[in-house]
C-alpha cells in the first residue's frame, strides 16, 4: 500500500512536471510567434492557430 | 559633449532617485510613528528589514499622494513648492529617525547582502534570482525610451503633465474620457516628477513602482511561508505574466496602484505582532489602492475574508455557537477599523471629483448628459472582449490566446503549476495561512467575474495574481524538495521555469533602445514618427506660436504630441458641453469625438466666435466640413494649412 503510494505520487510529480514544461514551451511558441514573425514562427503558428 | 537628450535622461534618473530615497526615509519614518519603534533595530533579518522598508516605502507613496492633490487642488502646484514639500518630508523622515540612522544604514546594508545571499541559495536558485534581477534592471533601462504605451500617451502621462503645467486640478476637457476624473493616487507623484523633473523621471519612477511591487508580493509569499524559494518563484509569476512585464515602466497608473493593494494584505499578517494598527494599515492601503484604479474595489470581498481568517485564528468555537458574541466583538472591531481607515484614504480622491463636477463618483455614477459623462458610457460600450466559450475556457484563453485590449497574457507558469497543487502528498504539506492567500486572491478574481464577466484586462488583476502566487509557488517548492526521480526529475521540473527565464531575457531586448534614446542615436521622431496624429502635432508645435487656440476635439492623435501649452488652451468644458449638445447625435459611434459625421455652419461660427485660431479636422470629413464653411464664408475659400497622414489642419483666424 506505502509502495502504491510512492508510486503514485511519483507518478503525478511527473505527469504535473510533463504538463508544465508542455505549457510553456506551447506559451513560447505562441508568444514567439505574435512577437517576432519568422518562417519558422509563421508554420508553427499557423498550426496552433 | 554629452547631447542634451542624454542630460534630460540623466537628469530623470536622478530626480526620479532622490524621489526614491525621500518617499522611502519619508515612509520609514510615518511607519515608526504609526507602528512603531521597529525601523532602526540592529540585528533584525533581512525579510524584516524588507517589510519595514517596503511597507514604510508604500504607506510614504499613500500619505504623499494626497498631499500633492490638495496642493493641486488649492492650484499652487508649482515646482518650486512641490520641491520645499519634498524636502520637508525628507527632512521629517530624517527628523523621526534620527535615533535610528545606524540600524536603518545597517538594514540597508543587510538588503544589498541579501543579492549575494541570494546567490548562496544554491545554483538553480542563483540562476533563478539573478534571471530576475537581469530582466528588471533590462526592463528599467528600457523604460528609458519614450513609452510606446498607447493610453499612456492619450491619457495616463497627459493628464498629471497638465497638472504639472497648469499648477492646479481641474476637469481636464481634452482628454474624454478620462478628464481626471479617474482615481489620481498614482498620478499624483507623475504630477509631482513632472513639475520638479520630465517624462524620463516619470516612466523611471513608473519602474521602480513595478520593482517595489515584485518586492512585495516576493516579500509576502517569503513572510507567509517562511521560504525565500517561494518568494522567487512568486516574484517570476507576476514578472513573467505579460500584462505586468509589458506595462512595467510604460506609464499606467495599474502596477503603482497594485501595490497598495499586496500591501494591505501583508498589514492584516502584522497583527499578530501590532494588534489593531494592522486594521487601520491595511484599510489604509485598501483605500489608497481604490483611489489608484476603480476597479480594485474586487479586494473588499478579499480583505473582509482575510479579517474573517483573523478572527478565526483569535477567537474559540464557530460564529453561530456559544462564542457568538465574541465572534461578534472579532469581527465587528476589524471591519470597522479597516472600514473607516479606508474611507479616509479613499475620500479625497472622491472630494477632488466632487468639488470639480460636482459628482464624488464621476465618471462612474451621477452626472449624465454631459459630455464626459457620455463619452465615458461611450466607451464602456464596447470594452467587453470576450465570448461565452472564452468565458468557460477563461485561464487557457488568458494564458495562450489574444484579446482585444487585453494588453498581455497571463504567466504559463499559473496554469502550468496548478497540477501540482493537487498531489496528495503536496496538499497536505501546503500549511493553512497559504491556502487562505489563494482563497483571497480567487475571491477578488471571482468577483471581478462577478462584475464584468466578459471583460478581460490582465492589468486590472495583478493584486489577485499576486496572491494566487503564494501557493502555486509554494506546491512548486515542496514538489522540487520531493522528488523521487534524482536528478532528472528536478531538472524536468526547473526545465520550464528556466525556460520561462530565457524568454522573459530574450523579450527584454528592447533594452537596446532604451539605451539608444539615452545616448542619443533615436530620438522621440523616430520612436512616434508613424503613431496617429503625431505629424499633425508636429507642424502645429513648429508653427503655431503658443496663445493661439487650437481646437483638438476632432482630432485622433496622443495628446502627449501636442505641446501642453496648446491642450490647455484648447475647448473648455464649457466649449465641450456646447459642442456635445449641438453635435448631430450619431448612433454608434465610438470614438468619442465630436461631431464625428456630419458638420454644420452652427459649429463653424461656435468655433469662429470663440477666438480659435486652428482647427484640426479628420481627413473624412474635409468635404462636410468644406460644404458647411461655405454656407458661413461663401466668399472665403476652404483655409487648409496642412494634410497629415489622418488629420488636416485649418488656420480659421
């Protein structure tokens, strides 16, 4: 049961950890995109928009 | 030789310095006479010494605020008085700490320390407090430009400038629709620096308003959790929320009103140790922060919850139970104290704009049908910038997407650290007084919802993000401590946060202009040269000798272009109430100009009876206005002066 619960929570800490890192890199993207119109920016944007 | 550009740069800085440094001994000192004897102490920590530092700092701002619109409103705001008031408040603050010097100097001492104890954090928080010292002192130097800040320029810097100018309060005509009637707490020190100073030392004390305000919901977090890591982290989620970064030193009066507002949530956590002062202090501040923006009124909902929680933690049993009356007596006395000292605070604001119209309220409440009345509900009209899936989808919407107005996005740190609040293990280790900050902060974010649900301005909200910063900053610390995974499970988790770092030091790049304008490669032509209405003012700065009256209600462009001279001489409020009245009503129109659509020979002789020299005129409308000039001079032909890019300018007389 102790285990389980080690478990799970190590399990959640990675999941919230992979949910934040997920967050900013798509708020990077997105902000890069509004602010400093590339190529790159524009594809990318274009897919998110 | 140094340009005489790079002087008034220089000469900004310095004003807005020694501007620092008196507000900050002023403040110090009203605090050990409110407080008391707390300022000087030897031996004090460092988040001791940055409370007394930062809450004298603050209530100084609160109480010189209001000296310097009863100046305004007696109409002696001259330099050279608003000097004398500022020496004497140094004098006075030098006076009451006397006893105090040494401890203050080692306090101060104690707070350069700090950057380097900082650093002893270890390297991850080293980078982290470094990244966010970089990016403040880039920002600040950025400040240095012009501000590009749209309001700013129409509205926000205009409005104490004429203050400045005209050396007295009076409903500003030419500026609808705020004629400053909005709350001036934190333009009155623009007007102040404006008098004994100029625009850098203005947009320069602007940012040292947004590093006090970093300070003080960094210092909070640090004093309710007792962890300077949660402090950072609290301070990164306010730095890095665009609605704050973007406005920081761009002059807004929101970033200096917000931090009335941390402030008298940080006195409500004193009373422990100062018993009832905590109530009065943080009414004070509550009143001041409602005398900087209307819309702060969201933390009364909040504040009333936070004298809940401290009875709560002074009173035995429930409110209902047989401790009713004690309840009561808890209760009662707090919300009295903080009622009455915010009523006090708040007050002058309202007397200013009672004694010029004639409505405490304006423009919100009383006084409908005149022109600033109107033009004010004109605006109000199409503020609303979202939808119903917005409204459901709100903190993803905020944080990822754009809105008109919306003037910046929320952090992707809140939405990206929420999970970790709701890890078992991490909730139960988060301690009480934090969970009520966040209550605090959600309950001023919801009634904000409550208000206006479909209006969405980042700005408006930086005290309730500040709050919700405690606790996502505070999961986040106890998750880093935990983590299972070693080393890669910590670098995963500080990966975004550095992410967020090395984007906030990439969007600080505007700090080479900032620089450049300071040595004096680009100048105010090359910053505003495409901005609406600026060509026009231009010619009219160059051309037009100052005592010709200017007629500015058709025109489109920043009233900041315009030399002062020539707004303060242009329609009065009577001259506005007369064209409002006799303006063809057009449905809809939103641009809170008059006679937008259709002239008449009726406003041509107003104008020509009235001894106006110019008239600016939108270029749409030359042919209306030409038709109409006809019928009242038919042997005079059309006095155009000059065409700019929207506007076009008649020499009438």
């Amino acid at each position: 049961m102790g285990n389980r619960h080690v478990i799970n929570s190590a399990m959640s800490r990675l999941l919230a950890t992979i949910w934040l890192d997920c967050v900013v890199i798509i708020y990077i993207v997105l902000a890069f995109d509004r602010k400093v119109s590339t190529p790159v920016s524009q594809w990318v944007g274009r897919i998110f928009h | 030789m140094v340009q005489t550009q790079t002087l008034q740069v220089l000469s900004g800085i310095g004003v807005a310095a020694v501007y620092l440094v008196v507000v900050m001994i002023f403040g110090m000192g009203l605090w050990k006479l409110l407080v008391g004897n707390r300022t000087g102490q030897e031996g004090i920590s460092l988040l001791k010494s940055i409370e007394v530092g930062w809450l004298g700092f603050v209530l100084g701002q609160g109480v010189l605020g209001i000296v310097w619109l009863f100046v305004a409103m007696t109409g002696t705001f001259y330099p050279w008085i608003v000097w004398v008031i500022t020496w004497g408040a140094l004098s006075s603050g030098v006076l009451v700490l006397r006893n105090d010097i040494r401890g203050t100097m080692l306090n101060v001492v104690e707070l350069l320390r700090g950057a380097r104890w900082a650093v002893s954090l270890g390297p991850w928080y080293g980078f982290l407090s470094m990244a966010i010292f970089g990016v403040v002192v880039m920002k600040s130097i950025s400040a240095l430009a012009p501000t590009d800040i749209d309001d700013a320029l129409m509205w926000y810097l205009v409005s104490p400038l004429s203050i400045a100018a005209s050396h007295v309060f009076q409903l500003q005509p030419y500026l609808s629709p705020h004629n400053g009637l909005y709350p001036l707490q934190v333009e009155m020190h623009w007007a102040a620096l404006f008098a004994i100073g100029n625009e850098t030392a203005v947009l320069a004390w602007d940012s040292v308003c947004a590093v006090s305000l970093l300070l003080g919901v960094g210092g909070l977090a640090w004093k309710v959790t007792g962890e300077v890591r949660v402090g950072l982290i609290a301070m990164l989620l306010l730095l890095s929320t665009d609605g704050f970064f973007h406005v920081m030193g761009g002059g807004k009066a929101d970033i200096g009103g917000a931090q009335y507002g941390v402030a008298a949530f940080w006195s409500l956590l004193l009373f422990p140790e100062v018993g009832r002062k905590a109530f009065l202090l943080a009414g004070g501040f509550l009143g001041w922060s409602i005398a900087s923006r209307y819309t702060n009124v969201i933390l009364l909902p909040a504040i009333i919850l936070g004298l809940y929680w401290t009875a709560k933690t002074t009173t035995p049993g429930s409110m209902t139970g047989r401790y009713k009356r004690r309840w009561r007596k808890a209760m009662l006395q707090p919300l009295v104290y903080t009622g009455l000292a915010s009523i006090m605070t708040a007050a002058p604001m309202f007397v200013k704009n009672w004694l010029s119209v004639g409505c405490p309220f304006a423009p919100l409440i009383g006084c409908r049908g005149t022109f600033w009345a109107d033009m004010f509900d004109l605006m109000g009209q199409g503020r609303n910038n979202l939808s119903g899936l917005d409204l459901l989808l709100y903190p993803f919407v905020w944080t990822f997407s754009e809105r008109p107005d919306m003037l910046g996005n929320l952090s992707p740190l809140y939405v990206g650290l929420v999970p970790f609040v709701f890890i078992l293990s991490i909730r139960r280790a988060i301690p009480p007084g934090i969970w009520v900050v966040g209550a605090m902060g959600m309950v001023a974010l919801g009634t904000w919802l409550l208000i206006e649900p479909f209006v969405l301005f980042t700005r408006f909200l930086l005290v309730p993000l500040g709050l919700l910063a405690l606790p996502l900053g505070m999961a986040f610390v106890l998750a880093e401590r935990s983590v299972q995974g070693g080393r890669w499970g910590a670098r995963l988790m500080n990966a975004g946060i550095m992410i967020v770092c090395l984007w906030l030091i990439f969007d600080s790049r505007s700090v080479v202009y900032g620089l450049r304008y300071a040595v004096g490669v680009d100048d105010r032509e090359s910053k505003y040269s495409r901005k609406v209405g600026y060509d026009v003012a231009q010619w009219l700065n160059e051309n037009v000798t100052v005592g010709k009256r200017i007629a500015v209600a058709e025109w489109e462009g920043y009233r900041l272009f315009l030399k002062i001279e020539h707004l303060l001489n242009s329609e009065s409020a009577q001259e506005m109430q007369w064209l409002w009245t006799h303006r063809p009503q057009v449905q809809g129109d939103k641009e809170l100009m008059l006679a937008s659509q259709a002239w008449t020979p009726e406003i041509w002789r107003f104008y020509l009876s009235s001894g106006f020299s110019y008239v600016i005129l939108l270029n749409t409308q030359v042919k209306d206005s030409e038709q109409a000039w006809k019928e009242v001079r038919p042997n005079q032909s059309f006095p155009i002066v000059y065409v700019g890019r929207e506007n076009t300018v008649l020499k009438i007389l």
